[in-house]
C-alpha cells in the first residue's frame, strides 16, 4: 500500500508488498526490497539499495549526501540488508569517493532515536545502536555489537564482533572482539561474559578466553604480551578473532584496561 501524498520517483525500484507512508519521499535510485514499511515523512535518496522485510519509522533520512566537507556530488552507494528497524530521526549516509565510496548495513539490526550512521561505515549483522549514537565516518561495527545511549563513535574506529560499549561513552580507540568499554573517554573493562552465553559459547571456550585476556592485557605493552601468549591459548577460536583484531591494523590504537 502506497499513500496518495507519498511522493515516489518512477525511476525507482519498489518491490511487491512494500508499504509508504504519507508524505515520504523516494528518490530516482532508491531500490527497495519485499514486505518493507516505510512510514511517514521518510527521505530516501542518493543510490540506496535496501532489502526486504525492513520498518522505517518516521521522520528518518537515508541516503542523503555526506556530511563530509570533501564531498562533490560524486555517485556513491548506500546499502541495507534485511530485517532491520530504523527508528525516528536515524540518518544514514552513502560513501564517499576517499573512503571507497560504499556505506554498508547488515541485517536484523535496531538503530534507535537520533542514531547517526555516516559516510563509508561498515555496520554487521544483529547490531543495536541505541539513542543518539552516532558512528563517524570509517567507523566499522562487527555482528552482535551493542552501543549504550549517547555514545559516539569516533571515524576510523573499529569495534570487534560481540562487544558492548556502554552509555555515553567517547569511543576513540578500537574495542577488542567480546571486549566491554566503559567511560567518558572508554576503557576496556572486561569481557562481555553474558553475550558469550546468549550466543551458546562453552565455558570452557569462555573461560580460556578470559585467561587470555588476563595475559594480554596484563600490562600496556601489547605486542610483547601477544607474542608470549602460548600456542594453546592461539587454538581457541575467540582468543584467535581477538588477536587477528589487534593484529590487524596496527596503526590503530587499542581500548585497553590502561586508557586514558
């Protein structure tokens, strides 16, 4: 169902058993996936592409142009997968031409009131970012992420798979895989031992995690603790997706217990 004051350009593409909402807005590039609500006084522009079975509540922006002062005009995309809730006043931003030129949003992810999700971020599956979230421009979010109310994510910022930062925390450094951060300017404060269950971990997977986490972390000196670390800790699964974190960008400053 289509509302009569909705204004949808003929160029789009709109999937069978989509409904709009009043007064919404679909621009000539927008692609938009089977059994979608979009409700009303939604914007929906630029070259987006959104999957099936998404809501989005009123008054939300997509795929308008990119908060970034570099930005001129060029094609870039927008892409969102299935299953997602939008809530009101979430914007979300395409690429850029500097930053690859894709922005990308997983499935079955909630992004709460005022959340804002910029040019070039890469957000996984089962995401929750809460109210007034904002991820700046780069920032990647890994599956089954939760972000706390009124923290931001500064841009380049990666937060590993499973992690929970809590509210109103600045995140300026890269959060480990299962990894809490808490704080004005975040610090890691453990592991998300209650995520780990939800997901049906062991607990003996659990607990080898959490003594390695004990060596890594056991002073500032990272790279000297990760290459003491014994081949046995290495063959767990989680303790090895949180060393290829750490290992993988280098450049990149770790949330550490040790933050300031």
């Amino acid at each position: 169902m289509i509302h009569k004051t909705a204004i949808i350009d003929t160029k789009s593409k709109i999937s069978t058993n989509v409904k709009i909402g009043p007064y919404s807005v679909i621009g000539p590039h927008v692609e938009i996936g089977e059994n979608t609500e979009i409700q009303s006084h939604v914007s929906i522009t630029g070259r987006t592409k959104i999957g099936s079975n998404n809501k989005i509540y009123p008054f939300a922006s997509v795929g308008n142009d990119p908060q970034d002062l570099k930005f001129k005009g060029e094609e870039t995309r927008l892409e969102i997968g299935n299953n997602n809730k939008i809530r009101e006043y979430v914007t979300i931003n395409p690429g850029t031409k500097g930053g690859g030129g894709l922005t990308k949003v997983g499935n079955n992810c909630l992004f709460m009131v005022s959340a804002h999700i910029a040019h070039d971020c890469f957000v996984g599956d089962n995401v929750i970012l809460a109210n007034n979230v904002p991820l700046g421009g780069h920032a990647h979010v890994d599956d089954n992420v939760i972000i706390g109310g009124n923290s931001a994510v500064q841009q380049f910022t990666r937060v590993g798979k499973s992690a929970m930062i809590g509210g109103m925390c600045g995140v300026v450094r890269d959060v480990i895989p299962y990894g809490i951060a808490l704080g004005n300017r975040s610090i890691l404060q453990g592991l998300n031992l209650i995520g780990l269950r939800r997901k049906n971990i062991s607990n003996k997977e659990i607990m080898n995690l959490s003594e390695a986490y004990k060596h890594i972390f056991k002073n500032e000196n990272l790279t000297e603790n990760l290459s003491n670390l014994s081949n046995e800790f290495r063959k767990n699964k989680l303790v090895s997706e949180v060393i290829n974190f750490i290992e993988k960008d280098k450049k990149r400053p770790i949330c550490t217990p040790f933050s300031k």
